[in-house]
C-alpha cells in the first residue's frame, strides 16, 4: 500500500467514526519524517481514544501496525507513526493549543472530500 493509499484508508476510517475536522498534508516536501501528516479531532478523550482504536484495529486486519504510539494513556493527543503517515488524534481543545495545521502550512493540504469514499 502506498503512503497515499494509506492515507486515504485513514482519513475514511476517521470520517466513518465522526472525527471532527480531518486534515491530511502532504509533508514529503518540507521533512523527511513522514510522507503525509493526518490530523483529526473530537471534543472528549473517550472519543480521541475510540478513533484510534479503529484506526489501529482496521489498519491491523489488513497486516498493518504502527511502528510506534505516544499519548494514549492521557489521550488528549494521541498519535500513531505509520512511518510514511503519521496521524495525530487530538482532543479538541489541545489541537487548537498546539495548532499543527498552522506548523505544517509549508505542506500540500490534500482536499480531505476527495479523499473519502
């Protein structure tokens, strides 16, 4: 599956659990850690913890894993390294603290609508 495939299976699993305000940048261009960024949000951890979950557990079905998960414990910010994707699932409020999406406008903000089936 290429970085882009993978891209788009997260951003459909993201919308299909109700994340709120998904963002998928193309970061390729402006680091080397990762080919795309997904980002993604929801107003209670129990819900940050739930997107995750299908994440990691659809990706799973499919021989996928992550190489590697921080935050889950406090779940305001969890995220999940994909090595070529990175996804951060953030609690509402966190996201706006942080502001990701500002960090990375360098980056190419995929059209998340075209992206979901």
């Amino acid at each position: 599956m290429t970085s882009f495939e993978l891209t788009k299976e997260i951003v459909n699993i993201l919308d299909n659990k109700k994340a709120d305000n998904i963002q998928a940048i193309k970061v390729d261009d402006v680091t080397v850690m990762a080919d795309y960024f997904i980002i993604a949000s929801t107003t209670n951890t129990s819900h940050v913890k739930s997107l995750v979950d299908e994440v990691e557990f659809v990706l799973k079905q499919k021989g996928i894993v992550p190489r590697h998960i921080e935050g889950y414990q406090h779940a305001n910010w969890i995220v999940l390294d994909y090595s070529d994707v990175i996804v951060h699932v953030f609690l509402e409020e966190t996201r706006e603290y942080y502001n990701l999406d500002r960090l990375w406008a360098d980056g190419t903000v995929l059209d998340v609508n075209e992206l979901i089936d």
